[in-house]
C-alpha cells in the first residue's frame, strides 16, 4: 500500500527556511551571552593592608689604602780622611796672591758682542698686523683703479665664461716693493696667472713700520674677474 502524503504538510521546501531561522536564533543567544554583565552593589571589603617596615641597608664606606712612596734612599756617606801632621813638618808650598787692581796701563780685551744673527731674523720676520699698515700710493681707492686699469681678460676665459674672484697674497718690503706673490685662493689657471701679473707690476708702497722701524708686511688683495 502506498503511503501518499500531502504537499502542505512537506517540510522538505521549508527546510532552508529553518537553517536560516535557526542561525540568527543562535547568533542572538551568543550576542546576549557576550554583552550580559552583572553589575556590584557594594564591595564587601578589600581586604587588610599589612605595613612592613623597610630597614635602611647601611652600606659600609670603603676607602682604597693609600700607597705610599718608597722612602728615598740615604745619601752616601762620606769618609773623610783625616792626616795627621806634625808639627814640626816644613810645608814647601807657598800661595800666591796675583795682583787684581787694574792701573791706566792695564788692558783689558773685550770680545764684540755680534748682533748680526738677531738682526738677520729681525729682516727675514714677516709680520701679519704692524702699528702702521703698508699703504698704496694714493690709497685704497687708486690700488683698485690701478688694478682696474692693469687687467686683462683672458680671451680663454672669456670664451669659457669663467669669472671669480682671485685673492692674491704678496709681502711688502721694508723699501715698499712687492714681493712673493701668490694666489691664496684661485678661480681658474688663466685668471690666477693674469692676477699674479697685475700684482708684480705695481708699484712701491709706502712700508709697513713697527715701532718706528720699517718692516715686511703680509698682504692680501682680491682682483674680482667679471663678465661685461
């Protein structure tokens, strides 16, 4: 006999229906487990706090012993010798008394005292900073027109558009010359070289003095180079 059943009590299409009920009911409970709480009314006691005295720890001082020197060793000791002479032993050796009081006729030889060497140093010093400056003739103002009028660009350079600033360093002697010059900071061969030329063609200054006394002197002049 076959068992017929009816379409409305078939639970099979409402079985997805189910599982989707059942996963947010589930879900549900979970997030009420998780934000229930139970709140305390009032501490009953928290309990005894025993104190519990610290000991101060004493720390013993320390001191490192100190290491004396080993006392110097004694000096030596002398023997004196003594002899014994009698008294009736002649002595031979008489003591000679030169006569040290000079008359108009005593002549006395003198060495020169030389101060030629001091001298030599005092030449070759070259001072940095004197009492009185070295000074171009006519001052400052015509050392840079005279270097203005003196210098020529280097076609090399001027065809490289090389420009800067040449800073030249130089002695000025005891009679005004310039000599030693130098480039202490330079910009490019051809522009050092022209430098170097304007500086050794000027003319004398007036000397540095130290003082009183005419001295060498340190100087530095920068020849600007720059492009029309």
């Amino acid at each position: 006999m076959e068992l017929k059943k009816s379409p409305k009590a078939d639970l099979e299409n409402k079985r997805n229906i189910f599982i989707q009920l059942g996963l947010v009911i589930a879900l549900g409970i979970t997030l009420f487990a998780f934000e229930w709480n139970t709140k305390v009314e009032q501490a009953s006691s928290l309990g005894s706090i025993a104190e519990q005295e610290v000991e101060d720890e004493i720390i013993p001082i320390t001191r490192q012993e100190e290491v004396k020197p080993p006392p110097p060793p004694p000096p030596p000791k002398t023997i004196e010798v003594l002899t014994i002479v009698d008294d009736d032993t002649e002595i031979n050796e008489e003591l000679e008394i030169d006569d040290s009081e000079a008359d108009n006729e005593t002549v006395v030889d003198v060495a020169p005292v030389v101060m030629q060497k001091a001298e030599e140093e005092e030449e070759a010093q070259v001072f940095f900073i004197v009492e009185e400056m070295p000074e171009f003739p006519g001052g400052e103002l015509a050392l840079r027109k005279f270097i203005a009028q003196s210098i020529k660009y280097p076609v090399i350079a001027q065809e490289n558009g090389i420009q800067g600033k040449v800073y030249v360093n130089f002695v000025v002697d005891r009679d005004g010359s310039v000599t030693a010059a130098k480039v202490a900071r330079g910009v490019d061969p051809s522009l050092d070289k022209e430098a170097l030329r304007v500086v050794n063609s000027l003319p004398k200054w007036k000397p540095g003095k130290q003082r009183g006394k005419a001295v060498k002197v340190s100087y530095t002049v920068p020849i600007n180079f720059v492009l029309q």
